[in-house]
C-alpha cells in the first residue's frame, strides 16, 4: 500500500533585538556563560517583565511579510513546565491570542498555509561537558518567534523549501539573522503517514530542534520510513516527541506527546494585553523592504531574467540589493545578472565574506565599457575582481591591469606570430585539417592579447595568418 507523508513545521526564530524580550540583558551570541543574565531573565521573585517594543515590531515585520493578519488585542500566556534551562518554570508565549494569524508561502504551485506565529521568550541552554552539564542563561529571554504551519506539507523536500523561503524572508527583513548553525533559527517537525486516498491523518510524531537543512530533510526522511514499517507490520504509531540522532540519522523518543491543555496555560498577569492600531502596521509597513517573491516577479517579468538566474541573485539580500541598485543607475539587466552570478559570486566566495563592495555607479560603467567593446569580457572579469579585493575604482582597476582594447594591428601581428612559431606541432596539425586544434591557438592569443584585442578580431586574424603559413 502506498502512503503519503502529512508534514506540519514550527519554525523556531531568535529575533535580531538588541536585547532580551522582557528585560534589557543584551542578546549577543558567544558570550561568556551567564554574563547577560539579570533577575527577570533568571526568574527570581518579584522580578517584572517589561516588554520589548522591537520585538513585537520584528514579530509583525515577520507576519506582514508571509500575508497574516496582525492580531490588534494581543495577549500573553504562561506556559507551565519544570525543566532545568527554564527557572521560573513557566515561559511566556502566546496561546489564546497570538500576533499574526493566518498567511503563508507557495511552493512550487502548492500553497502551504501559516496557522500563526507568535512572541515567546526562549529558554537557557545546557551544555553538556562529559560527566557534567552546564547551565547558561544567556539564552533565556531571547525574543523568540515561532511559525506554526499548517499540516500542508508532503515531503522533506518541500519542507526543505518551506523552511529556506521562510528563512530568506526573515533575513530579508532584518528579522532573524537565519544562521541554523548557531541556533537562531530551528525547527521542529510534526509528521504523520496516511493511507494514499485516505483524508484522515495518522498518528504523528514531532522531531524537535533540527538545526540544519540536511538534517531537516534526513530527520523527516527516517520518521516517514519508520512509520511506514510500524504500520506495515500492524503496529500502532504513537504520538510521542522524538529526537533525530545526526551522527546514526536515526530518530529516538524523548518521551510522549503533550498537547496543549497539559501545560496548564493561563494568561501572565504581570504583563498586560497590547492593543496594536491601523497606524503602527502602518508604520511597520513602511520600514519593510521589497519581499523576495515581489522581486522574483519583476526580475522575471520586467528585466526577462529566467527563474533560476532570478534566485541565485534573490539568495543572499546583498547580492539582491547590489543588482538593484546597478539597475537604478542604468544597468543592463541581464548583462548586471550575468556579471553578479558569474565573476562577483566568484569573488564573494573567494573573500568568504557577505557583501560587494563595488560602487554600484563603477560596476554600471564597466558594463557599458563591455558592452562597447571598449574592454573585453575577459577584461571586464579582472575589473571586477580588482575592484572587488582592492576596494578600488573603475579608472584605477582598468588602468592598473592595461585593460583597454587597443586593437592595435601591429602588437595584433606579432603575438599571433609568436604564438604560431611556438606551437608547430599544432599548426601541422591544424593544417592537415583537425579544425579542432584551432580553439588552443585561439586561447593563447588571447592569453597574451590580455584583453588588448577582442575575440572577434583575434579569430579573423589568426585564421588569416594560417591561410598565409
Ligand atoms: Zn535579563
């Protein structure tokens, strides 16, 4: 019997706040243990949250960008559970009255809907040190938001999607830094099987805190695989919280599921309700920039660049932002598209930093000097990448490395003499007719042409000067 995967996520987010939810500890990560902890983050008695403005911006800066509607008398809740990273034993969350309500993302056609996100603190973490475990609460009081989808998902794949969209938007928006590998944004992962054509769901588990996209995909591949073998051999799948095991790429139960009603949720009255207005959404929507799915539609659309051209240059915000800006100043979309993915990704990753730094007026510039003929593409490339390490400009980049074409027919004549005179093998070869010789010729004038000449010059000349041998 075949089965089908029901896949539900809750997308963890620490917000990028200068400080803590309910208190005014910085946020920072990697600081020493304990240094950014106070009495309300510690939880002694007596000690009284104060909610954090920004972070309720941030929260509503994330539901306006996946299309929810922002909730205008928001509440808070106590979520009642001992453990030790949690010392007040209850975390503040949002059950009754969450901020953002509905929205969601399209997949591939495939509309995957938000139930909601809502403002939480997170916890402390524990640090386990052989036989030891340490306790830092500098975590604890981190803004939090969480994204609660749907049940709409139907494989690891579209669930990797799902969570890269939803990552890039926040990044975007200056929301969630998105770095998994620090922690700042997890996922936990609710998944089911159902017989194929049924439209009851099965019994579901839910992997907690996957922090990587591999292990995202690996974690929901096992827990289907699973659960199809238990059903298969007449078991009963139960609900229970599991933990996926990355060096086995197994997954193993922590302990039963709770639902809801067994955390005892009742609302915090040491904080009051937020009543939010037309005009703070307003002015939040103000400050948001163009989301990501919007730009999409007008590389697409308006600038003809084709959908996997459009995403490389959406995947980083900076990348998206440099290509904006060259656009505004009179670039050529798709030559600007070209140079971006090609030589300046090149460059970026060299560097292994996260930003461009070429003024978007001299990048303008050395493309209309390509795309007269006035440097080659060969010259265009090193422009660039001087520009990029050096921090320098366009007159001192094409300067420095002589990157003008000349065309100039007598330094033309002698390099393709050289070149000929030094490789008479080929040219024998050439000349008893293996055409295909003929591109190392081409290369290694141009090679020592160094951008001097342009490439439909060098292939005239060079077939000329072989007629003539
Ligand atoms: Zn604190």
């Amino acid at each position: 019997m075949g089965y089908m995967p029901v896949i539900g996520l809750e997308i963890h987010a620490e917000l990028m706040t200068r400080t803590k939810v309910f208190c005014s500890c910085e946020t920072g990560f990697g600081s020493e243990r304990n240094s950014h902890v106070c009495p309300v983050c510690l939880g002694m008695p007596g000690a009284l949250p104060v909610l954090n403005q920004k972070a309720v911006e941030l929260a509503v800066s994330a539901g306006l960008l996946l299309g929810c509607e922002i909730t205008r008398t928001t509440r808070w809740d106590r979520k009642n559970y001992f453990y030790p990273d949690l010392t007040k034993a209850y975390q503040i969350s949002q059950l009754y009255a969450p901020l953002c309500l509905g929205g969601g993302l399209e997949i591939n056609g495939r509309f995957i809907r938000l139930n909601r996100i809502h403002l939480e603190e997170d916890a402390g973490k524990l640090v386990h040190e052989r036989n030891v475990s340490i306790l830092d609460y500098n975590r604890a009081g981190v803004p939090l938001i969480e994204i609660v989808t749907e049940p709409d998902i139907r494989s690891s794949d579209e669930a990797v999607e799902f969570v890269e969209r939803i990552r890039r938007n926040l990044v975007y928006g200056d929301i969630c830094d998105g770095k998994m590998e620090q922690g700042s944004l997890r996922v936990d992962a609710n998944i089911s099987v159902m017989p194929e054509g049924s439209d009851v769901y099965g019994t579901r588990s839910e992997i907690k805190n996957i922090n990587s996209f591999r292990f995202i995909k690996r974690a929901i591949e096992f827990e289907i695989e699973r659960q199809i073998g238990v059903l298969e051999n007449k078991g009963r799948v139960i609900q229970e919280t599991r933990r996926y095991d990355e060096a086995s790429g197994e997954t193993f139960s922590m302990r039963s599921k709770e639902d809801a009603h067994d955390y005892r949720y009742f609302p915090d009255p040491d904080i009051l309700p937020l009543f939010i207005s037309d005009e703070d959404i307003a002015a939040i929507r103000e400050k948001l920039p163009e989301p990501p799915h919007i730009r999409f539609l007008r590389y697409t659309d308006s600038y003809g660049l084709s959908a996997k051209d459009a995403e490389t240059i959406l995947s980083e915000r900076f990348t998206a932002d440099f290509f904006d800006a060259a656009v505004k100043n009179g670039a050529d979309p798709k030559a600007a598209s070209n140079a971006v993915r090609g030589e300046l990704l090149r460059c970026v990753r060299e560097s292994g930093g996260n930003e461009i730094p070429i003024g978007a007026e001299d990048f303008t510039k050395a493309l209309v000097l390509a795309a007269k003929n006035a440097i080659t593409q060969e010259g265009l490339k090193t422009a660039l990448s001087y520009m990029f390490f050096n921090r320098a400009d366009l007159d001192t980049a094409v300067k420095v490395n002589n990157l003008l074409v000349s065309e100039d027919a007598g330094l033309i004549g002698t390099v393709i003499s050289e070149v000929l005179a030094a490789s008479p093998d080929i040219v024998s070869k050439y000349k008893d007719g293996n055409q295909r010789v003929f591109s190392y010729l081409f290369g290694q004038c141009v090679k020592r042409l160094k951008g001097k000449a342009l490439p439909a010059t060098i292939d005239a000349e060079l077939k000329k000067g072989l007629s003539e041998l």
